[in-house]
C-alpha cells in the first residue's frame, strides 16, 4: 500500500510538471506576437535613431522590418540611407537597387543611387546595347506591376463593353464601332500581357548582384586556388549568369567574365 500510494504521488508530481511545461509554451506561443514591435513602430524608432545619427540603430529595426516580410521602396530608400551615412556604400547600392526593383521610377532612389555610384572606386564603360533592347528594357520598366496591372484591368474591361455593345446594338453604326473597338482593346490588351510577364519576370529573378566587400579579387574558374581575373571593388554591379556550390560567374557590363563566393555579393 505505501508502495502504490508513493508510485501514485509520483505519478501525479510528473503530470503536474508536464502540464506546467505545456503551459509555460502556449503563453509564449500566444503572447510573443503582443510583445513584437510593430513594423509602425520599429519604423519610428529607426528614422527617430536616424535623426539623431545614430544609424547602426536605424539599420537594426529597418532590417527587423524587412525580417518581418514588410518591404516597400521608401523602407529599402532609408535603409539604403543608413549604411550610406556609416560608410558602407556597398551595402547603400544594394537597397538603393533593391528599392529601384519594387518601385524603378521612385526619384529619390534614383537620385540617391546615383550619388553612392559616383563613391565607388570601379569606374568601368558599359558596352553599349543594341537600340531595341535599350527600348524594350526602358517600355517594361515604365510601370511597375501594379501600374501594368492597373491597365490590363482597364483594356479589359473596355474589350468586354465592346463586345457587349456589338451583341446587344441594333445599330449597324453602333455595331460597326463596337468591333473596332473591341479589335483594338483585345490588341492592346495581348500588348499590355506581354509588358506585364516582362515586368513580373524582371522583379522576380535575382540575376544582378552587389559586391558587398571592399577588394575582392575574381578568379578565372569556381575554386580558390585558381589563376586571378581581376579585381573588383565595393558597390560595382554586375549580371550574376551561373552557380556552382557557393560560387557564382559574374559578368561586368564591359563584358568580363569570372567567379566569386556567394558570401561576397549581395542577390537583387
């Protein structure tokens, strides 16, 4: 009987210390998100750090931000300005370009992009692109997505309108420019398709990257012991064109070619 009755209150200490445990983890489930800081509220804090020149701060809650799945131009613009004022251009460029690729038309990204460029040390010429590509990349970067959504939206319903005025019209006048329309509509409509993909493909692919070092030395294969490239420094931009293992070819806009480590280089 003493033996039972001690098995028993054993028993009983352990249930007790495992509902406590089950307790102590649904309060930290359920009430971690109440202690979180608001994206609102970490963006105050970080611009109010920025004010007051204090921007290893701001660059913490504007990256605890972007932790958060929030980003927008004006978030990567003030992070992009923070690692601007402490000296790190690299990573200036890398959010300057990250912004330009949510909002390409955004003025203040432009301007500022510019200014950390001319900070770089790599001042190479770019190999000029043939006149139709130059057009084409300029026309599907007009708009953003949501500008190019907007429009298909729009010549879309102004297609269905014809196509109901044609139906429904017993003028033969009426009906005439209905079909023109609705010719028309569904031309432009199929245009504006294209530009949009175009445009979604262009914001979804990471093919452009940032040197995020301040030297780095490119080598002739994937491996460390290869021959030298050539030397590359902090902010330069390139076209990223294959990946093997934790090394990636690169291509300068003057046209070379050669390898880096992934950890060396920022992915737009």
């Amino acid at each position: 009987m003493i033996n039972s009755g001690t098995n028993g209150l054993v028993m009983k200490r352990g249930a007790i210390k495992l509902f406590t445990t089950a307790a102590i983890i649904l309060v930290i489930f359920f009430t971690k998100d109440i202690f979180a800081q608001s994206p609102e509220d970490l963006m105050k804090r970080a611009n109010k750090s920025y004010q007051e020149q204090n921007y290893s701060a701001a660059i913490s809650d504007y990256q605890k931000i972007l932790s958060q799945g929030y980003e927008s131009g004006a978030l990567y613009f003030n992070l992009g300005n923070s690692f601007f004022k402490d000296g790190r251009i690299g990573l200036a460029i890398f959010n300057y370009e990250k912004g330009l690729k949510l909002e390409p038309n955004n003025e203040d990204l432009v301007y500022n992009l510019k200014i950390a460029n001319a900070r770089t040390f790599d001042k190479i010429t770019e190999v000029p692109k043939l006149f139709i590509v130059a057009w084409w990349e300029g026309l599907v970067t007009l708009f953003g997505v949501s500008g190019w959504s907007l429009l298909v939206v729009i010549v879309f319903w102004i297609l269905l309108g014809s196509i109901a005025f044609y139906f429904f019209s017993k003028k033969n006048r009426i009906q005439r420019i209905a079909f023109l329309t609705a010719s028309g509509s569904l031309s432009i409509l199929i245009i504006l398709a294209v530009l949009l993909f175009a445009r979604i493909s262009r914001e979804s692919s990471s093919n452009y990257g940032i040197l995020l070092e301040s030297t780095y030395t490119v080598k002739v294969t994937p491996d460390l012991k290869s021959n030298d490239a050539f030397v590359i420094h902090e902010g330069i931009k390139f076209k990223v064109e294959d990946s093997v293992g934790e090394w990636v070819r690169i291509r300068l806009i003057d046209g070379k070619i050669g390898w880096v480590q992934n950890k060396a280089i920022g992915q737009i």
